[in-house]
C-alpha cells in the first residue's frame, strides 16, 4: 500500500456516451452521431490531513482555451479525440492554474452500474418534479431512493420543472441549476456508499467493478 499525507486533486468526467447500452435504451434517443462530449466536469479536492473534501464544478459552456491547439472554444469540446483526458487536464491547468493527479471518466452506463451497486441513491424533494426531456418523473414530495434509471434521468436534467398549487413551474437556472442538483447527488452518493460499508473490500471492489 502507498500512504498518502498529501492533497489530491480528483477530475470526475461525466460523459454524454451511450457506449454499450442497447439501441432501444430510451437514453439512446436522439443522440445519433453526437460524439462523446464532457456534460459534467467537477474537481474533487482530498485532504488527507484533516479530513475533508471538496468539489468544485466548471460549467460545460465555459469558453476558455482548449488544448492542443489553444483555440476559443466550450470547454466540454477539450474530451473528444484520442488524447481527450490528457487534453481537458491541460486545459484546466492552463485556465484555472488547476493541477490534476487523478482521472475518473463515468458514462451512462458505468453511471447505473455505480447507482445500482450502492442500491439507489436517496434524495429528497419538496415537490414532485419532472424534466420531459430526461425522463425524470417524482410524482410525490419526500425522500425518493433513486434507481439507476431516475438517478440518471435526475443527473442529466436541465430542463426541471416543479408542481406549485397543481401548475408545472420551470426552473431557469438551467445548467447552473443542474450542478447544483449533482454535486447534491455526489455527496449524498458517498454517504450512501459510507452507510453501504465501501471501506469494507468486497463492497469496494463492487463499485470499482461498476465503474470500470
């Protein structure tokens, strides 16, 4: 085993790929010959020395620099291409003088795979809610477990609305709104993982299974 003392900085990859899932999958629906794009870009930050950990989320749109070339362009564009990961790295590096010593890339089937190992994910609402372009559907308010179906459709939803005296309301924050609700989701996912005992090998070994 290596002991670490010091902070680690952890980039978590959500992709927009539909690899490996089945063609009638309805998260498959329209999203022929869109290619493989970062939809969620967060930095975990591990500090071993007291303890904490931190996320840090960088909008999908930001335009900044993006390697190799160094052109204008949404930062989510960095993780298309063989070198992606390396790219999208550098990117960071260059435009927020962020340095990364580890890579976690999650699609949306080593998504499932992770939410079902840690048997759903709970989550409370004050309203039911809904985004019909996800397929997220909570038709009453309280504390859901999210199934590896929900828990995605709920992750990838930037059109969310919210029923207030029996009329659908939208919420405009959009993406913003969005990694709001997923780094919600992330945290509640690690105490879930810490309640279904990941410190114990045989669970842990089940997650890096589904992520892999």
């Amino acid at each position: 085993t290596v002991e670490v003392s010091e902070p680690r900085n952890f980039l978590i990859i959500g992709t927009d790929s539909d690899e490996g899932l089945d063609p009638d999958d309805p998260v498959t629906e329209g999203r022929e010959g869109l290619g493989k794009l970062a939809d969620v870009i967060m930095i975990l930050r591990v500090d071993p020395r007291d303890g904490t950990a931190k996320l840090l989320s960088i909008p999908r749109d930001s335009r900044v620099a993006v390697a190799p070339d160094w052109g204008m362009d949404r930062i989510n564009t960095a993780i298309a291409g063989t070198d992606g990961p390396q790219n999208l790295v550098q990117t960071i590096k260059r435009n927020f003088g962020i340095s990364i010593d580890n890579y976690v890339e999650v699609d949306f089937r080593s998504f499932r795979g992770l939410v079902e190992v840690l048997g759903g994910v709970p989550v409370y609402f004050t309203t039911p809610v809904r985004d019909r372009n996800t397929g997220l559907v909570v038709d009453s308010p309280g504390c859901k477990i999210l199934t590896p179906d929900q828990a995605l459709a709920y992750a990838r939803s930037r059109h969310f609305e919210y029923l207030v005296d029996d009329e659908w309301e939208t919420d405009g924050t959009g993406d913003l709104g969005r990694i709001t609700r997923q780094q919600a989701f992330i945290k509640r996912s690690l105490r879930r993982a810490s309640d279904k005992g990941v410190r114990n090998p045989s669970t842990a070994v089940g997650v890096v299974n589904a992520a892999a």
